[in-house]
C-alpha cells in the first residue's frame, strides 16, 4: 500500500498446509482490523499484511465462494450457501472498496447483489396491459402451479418480495389482487417494481466508460415517473462518475453525478462498462 491508501495487489503464496474453516465474513473483518492499525502506526508491516489479505479476497471472492446466480458461500471449509451471509458479504466487499479504493471490490459487490439480491423489498408492480402468468414454486424452482391473467390496460399490484428462483430469475412475490400470493418474474416494460431498489452507495465515486452510440437517461419524480429524459450521442468513447447504482423500475441504471447527464439514471446498456 502507497501512502495515499493504494493496494498494491502484490501476490503472496499460499503457506503449504493451512487448514481450518476459512470463513469469508471473519477475514474481512479481520481485514479491517490490519488497516485501522496500519491507519493509527503506519507500520508496514501491517499494509503488507493488508495487501496480501485483500489480494486473497481478489483472487477468491469471484471463484472459491461465488455461487453463480445464488447465495454465495460461507466459507472454504463450508462450502454451503447461506442466504443470512450473503447482504453481510456485500456490504464487506463495498467497505473494502472504500478502503483500498480498487474498484474490483465493488464490481464483486454488484456481482453477488446480481447473483441474489436482497428478498426484503415491498413497493408497487406496474403490469403493462396483456397476458402475465403468477407461479407458485418448490424449493428446487420446479413450477407447481401456475395462474394467467390478462389485462386489458397497465395495472398494479403490492408485493412484499423480490426474489431469486433457482434457475429461474427475478420474481415478485404478489400479495393482493387476482395473482396474491403467486411469484410473477420481473421484466422491464411488462412487470417492474417501481422505485429505486437494492441500491448501492459508491464512496468514492465510480467511473462509467461509454463507448461511441447513443443513450438516454431519465429524471424521476416522487412517485417515481419518469419527468425528464436526456438522449445524447457520443461520437467517440467518453466517461462519466456515478456515485450510485439500483434496478430502477426493473432496469439495473447507474446514478450520474457529472457530465451531460449529471443527475440523471442512465439504465445499463451494451457499451456502458463499469471501470473494474
């Protein structure tokens, strides 16, 4: 680590015949113990030990405990996904991005969120007019029943869960209405919960590359209806901050804080690259 707090990501060899549980959550915590004493001493001794730690974290976080599209794993020695463990991981990937300043922490933290995001989040589904389908599933994601609707113009139903289903995506769970108490999936346009959910804070701020083409952003009111809406072309690659990121109205959109859409939601699109 460099005197202004940057990793230097040094590889360090793994010591022949460790063993034990290897707990994700507890070496992050650990993790913060060695930088408060690097912070107070400056001893470098312990950013050495920092660097190797977090390197750890770099190379492990994305393979040995990712379970792609669910939970990740508690530990090594553990190697089960326990959903309680998982918003404890993200939220430690972010405080470990704040602290190094390495953005690779905080695209592991976006990772984990994709791969199964946080259940407890209520609000309002926008259903377009149409046909939707309500599903009642078993624990392995095999459909037990299912019900239509159709619709002959946008309604709106409560739901008090957004959640993964194994191997099936993001679903909503419906409590009133014609479909409560079924999981309807979440498709941008057709069925989206409004607002602003499963939010993440960058500190500091994130960069976000644009490659050449076009791209709209919007503002949003209280209610969360699109008020305003910027559309601008770029002739060549460019770059702006963003300070946060959420599914807004069911479309994954980084939050703007400079630049021509300084303000704005910029849904995610081909050619928008989060710096890693």
């Amino acid at each position: 680590m460099d005197e202004a707090g940057h990793l230097w990501f040094e590889e360090y060899p793994v010591t022949p015949g460790v063993t034990g549980e290897r707990v994700l959550n507890g070496h992050i915590f650990a993790l913060y113990g060695v930088y408060d004493y690097w912070r107070h001493t400056s001893d470098q001794r312990a950013a050495a030990l920092f660097d190797g730690a977090a390197t750890t974290l770099r190379r492990h976080v994305p393979t040995t405990f990712r379970a792609p599209q669910w939970a990740s794993r508690y530990s090594i020695g553990c190697p089960s996904s326990y959903a309680s463990y998982h918003p404890v991981h993200i939220g430690q990937l972010l405080k470990t991005y704040e602290m190094t300043r390495a953005p690779v922490f905080a695209a592991m933290a976006d990772l984990y969120r994709e791969d199964y995001p946080a259940t407890a989040v209520s609000g309002t589904v926008i259903f377009s007019g149409g046909t939707h389908v309500g599903y009642r599933f078993s624990s392995a994601g095999a459909v037990l029943e299912q019900k239509p609707l159709t619709l002959s113009r946008q309604s709106q139903a409560n739901t008090d869960q957004r959640i993964r289903i194994s191997g099936r995506g993001i679903h909503y769970r419906i409590t009133n209405g014609a479909l409560a108490g079924f999981l309807i999936p979440e498709t941008p346009g057709e069925r989206y919960l409004l607002g602003a959910v499963v939010r993440h804070t960058y500190t500091p701020q994130r960069t976000l590359s644009f490659g050449p083409g076009t791209y709209t952003a919007h503002m949003y009111g209280p209610g969360w209806q699109v008020t305003e809406s910027k559309t601008f072309t770029f002739p060549r690659s460019s770059a702006a901050p963003f300070g946060a990121t959420a599914w807004v109205n069911g479309t994954m959109s980084y939050q703007i804080t400079a630049g021509v859409y300084a303000g704005y939601w910029l849904p995610a699109a081909d050619g928008l690259t989060p710096a890693t």
